[in-house]
C-alpha cells in the first residue's frame, strides 16, 4: 500500500510543476525545470514516504522522470487540458 500512496504522490507533484512551468511552447525548457524541480522534490519525499535510497535514485534518473512527464503531458494534451496559446492554468489542491 505504501508503495501505491508513493506512486500517487510522485504523480501528483509532477502535476503540480508541469502545471507551474505550462506556458506556450519552450517545451524542452520547460521539461528540464520539471526534471530539475522533481529531482528536488524527490530527494525529500524519498525521506517522508520511506522510500529505499536506490528507489529514489531510480526515480530521479532522466530517462525514466523525463518518460513520466512526456506521458502526462501527452495525456493532458490529448485531453484539451492544454489548449495552443494558453498561459499557466491554476492548480487545485
């Protein structure tokens, strides 16, 4: 179950910084500052979810982060969440 909860958070910041960095276009830009947030941010819910240090490690490595951010924001985008010219929509929490 802690591995679920883990999973659901991770997803759930990487919502949140996609969403802090959406603007129109610059998008390798913008996937670097996620990459770059997200590496933080795991170093620290790495330590609060209990998390096995070679996981977190894992979970840091660009290949897998930066195939995690292609997939939500493909899937955000083939929902219309992001709309062409649209700025940064807020986030709820």
């Amino acid at each position: 179950m802690r591995l679920f909860e883990a999973a659901k958070t991770i997803i759930f910041f990487l919502y949140f910084f996609i969403q802090m960095v959406e603007e129109p276009g610059h998008g390798e830009e913008k996937k670097e500052r996620v990459l770059e947030y997200m590496r933080e941010a795991l170093d620290l819910l790495g330590q609060r979810l209990g998390l096995a240090g070679w996981l977190v490690s894992l979970l840091k490595r660009e290949e897998f982060l930066g195939f995690l951010i292609d997939m939500i924001v493909r899937f955000f985008n083939q929902v219309g969440f992001f709309q062409k010219g649209q700025g940064p929509l807020p986030v709820q929490v």
